[in-house]
C-alpha cells in the first residue's frame, strides 16, 4: 500500500480530505470497516445489530492485524456503546481478546446469560493463558532471585551449601600443587521450610481499574506459587474480598471481582491491618487510584499505623499499559509524605519492583531509576 492510499485510509474520502484519491477492491473495503466505526455519526455506522456487529468484527480481523483489532474493538466499545452484544454468544466468539476486554466482560460479569457463560470463561481464560505465558517467568526469575540474596548466609550446613557461589568466592584460595580451591569462605541458603516473606495484595476493585485488576490477579497467581513468599489477595470497593482461596486459578480469581463498585480504601487497609502477622517481613502493595469512598482521614490514619507498625506499603496507581492514571493528588501527596512510595506501575515493571521490595530496596530511589515517578 502506498503513501497516498494510507492518507486516504486515515482523512476517510470526504470531500475535504485533499487526495482526490478512489479505492478500490480489498482497500475500499477495509475503508468501509474504518467509516462504519469512526464515521458512524454521519454515515449510520453499525447500527445495534448483533449479525452487523459481528460481520464487521470478522472483517476487521482479517484486513487488520490483532494489535489494530483490540484497539479497533475498544473504540467500538466506548464510541458506539455495543456493550450489551457482548452478552452475545455469537459475539464473544469473533472478538480478538485481550486485557480491556476481560475487564469490560468482568464488570458485566452478573448480566452474562447461562447461555454465554461459557464461552465468557473462554475469552477470558485465552487472555489469561497468554498473560501467563509473558509473565510468568520473569515474575519467578526476580523475585526467586531476590530471596536467595537475601537469606545468603556464611556459615551454611553441608547439604545448604551453594557450591557454584562458593567456588566463585574462592578462586583466589586455589592451590595449583594440589589442583584444589580451598573454600574458606562457604556461601549457602538457609533452609526455607516456611515463607520468609509475606506479600499481601490490596487491590481496589472500583470500575476504574478494570485492567490492573486482570493483571494484578495474574501477578498474585504467579507469586502463590512461590513457596518462599505468602501471599494474599484482598479486593475491595465498599465491601472487603479475601480472595486468597482462588489464587490458585486465576480465571475463577477474576470471575471473584466484581468490577464497578465504590470506594472504601479504609476498610480494606483495616483488613490488611488484621491479618498480617509478621509486620516487619509484610510488603503490602495497595494498587488503588486513591479517590476515597469513605473517610479520607481514617484512611489516612490507617495508612500511618501501618507503616509505625513496619510494613512496607507501596502504592502503585495502576499496573497496566494505559499511560498516565487519574488519582487523587491529595491522598497521593500524604502517603508519600509518610515515605510511602506512590506511583503507578507498567506489568514489564512489576516483577522487578516485587524483588526490589523483598529485598528492602530504596523503591522510591528504583521508580525514579525506572522513570516512575509521578510528575508533581
């Protein structure tokens, strides 16, 4: 395709468009999937017909590659309102799945007829499968990585011995006539019969984080399934969610959401306050945007006792891909007055802030390494 059939594509043929250009064949189709959504005001786009909205989704996913597809989907979404045809089983089957999609599809989780429940599920379980596929991985490297610097000691067993660390430590010691290393400094782990961390997840369900919901139970999942670290998963709007249970799935973790209600940042820390039992080896990770249902000082109050008690709360406004979050200002300022890290968090980011955090890093000097910090 050249330079000028692009231009045509992008002004969309009216007559002020400048190109005097004609398409033809599968180029004036794909014009016409482009018109239907961004020129559905003035031309009657697609209308709230199920078999019309699904003909167009077919056809965008085969003109456009699925990068394109998900942002095409999106806007439909938002610009033309097809929300309720996501009930639709014919729907959901010809819809590319991705994150926003899941969240939308989980703020109508209680509308989903019995007839479209499962392939709801499906959709739901594609995106989840290949979030695990990216993630997982990494998540393990750094945090794993992390704890074993952590509990490295010096005077190990034999059995506890890191004998690769060690021989590394000791190659100044070898003694050629004996073709030998001494090992006069043994590097080991510690035995970790129990978990040397605790992780607790405090994630604000309100319909605003719809997508650092779905990654946020991802990440919780992966970190479950490391033995050195407990973790928990609370949820959150008005009402309080243990969701620890369903850490180890994480489809029915998101199915346990219930996306789009209020805000009670209060009682969720007051939960969190009630079940962590090891203060100073706690990081409690409140992924919220802060806009407080409730009351801002008690919530404030909650904030500063938890940290006078020792656990290290970071606050991540978000963790997704979707640029820059809205928050309150206000509540942001006061927790990072209280040496509270306060920033949001892309997922490529998470694993090693995690590790960063395990280890008792400076997380506000690695945000600011890592170009997180919020801009005053």
């Amino acid at each position: 395709m050249d330079d000028l059939n692009k231009w045509r594509l992008v002004l969309g043929g009216s007559d002020a468009d400048g190109t005097g250009f004609s398409l033809g064949g599968q180029e004036l189709q794909m014009d016409k999937t482009l018109e239907a959504l961004y020129d559905s005001e003035k031309k009657g786009g697609l209308g709230p017909s199920s078999p019309n909205v699904s003909r167009w989704l077919g056809d965008i996913r085969t003109f456009f590659p699925a990068s394109v597809v998900q942002v095409m989907q999106r806007d439909a979404i938002q610009r033309l309102n097809i929300t309720q045809l996501l009930l639709e089983k014919e729907m959901l089957e010809n819809v590319e799945p991705d994150v926003h999609l899941v969240a939308t599809l989980l703020t109508l989780r209680h509308a989903i007829p019995d007839k479209t429940r499962d392939t709801a599920r499906q959709v739901v379980k594609r995106v989840v499968d290949d979030l695990l596929k990216k993630l997982t991985q990494p998540t393990l490297q750094a945090i794993t990585g992390s704890l074993h610097r952590s509990i490295r000691n010096r005077r190990p067993r034999h059995n506890e011995i890191n004998w690769h660390a060690t021989i590394l430590k000791n190659l100044q010691h070898y003694q050629p006539e004996y073709k030998t290393i001494i090992p006069e400094t043994r590097i080991g782990y510690g035995r970790r019969t129990t978990s040397l961390k605790d992780v607790v997840l405090c994630l604000d369900q309100s319909g605003s984080m719809g997508t650092s919901v779905v990654y946020s139970g991802i990440f919780g999942s992966v970190m479950a399934s490391i033995p050195a670290i407990k973790t928990r998963m609370v949820a959150f709007d008005t009402a309080v969610a243990d969701l620890t249970e369903e850490l180890k799935d994480p489809v029915d973790l998101l199915f346990g959401v219930q996306l789009g209600g209020g805000t009670d940042i209060n009682a969720a820390l007051s939960y969190c306050q009630q079940i962590i039992t090891k203060p100073a080896d706690t990081v409690l990770v409140l992924i919220t945007d802060l806009f407080e249902g409730g009351s801002d000082d008690n919530m404030r109050k909650r904030a500063a006792e938890l940290i006078t008690a020792g656990v290290q709360v970071i606050v991540l406004l978000a963790l997704n891909d979707d640029g820059a979050p809205a928050y309150d200002h206000s509540n942001a300022q006061y927790f990072s007055n209280l040496g509270i890290p306060v920033f949001a968090c892309t997922p490529d980011k998470f694993p090693d802030l995690m590790a960063a955090a395990l280890s008792k890093q400076d997380i506000n000097g690695w945000a600011a390494r890592e170009e997180l910090v919020l801009k005053k």
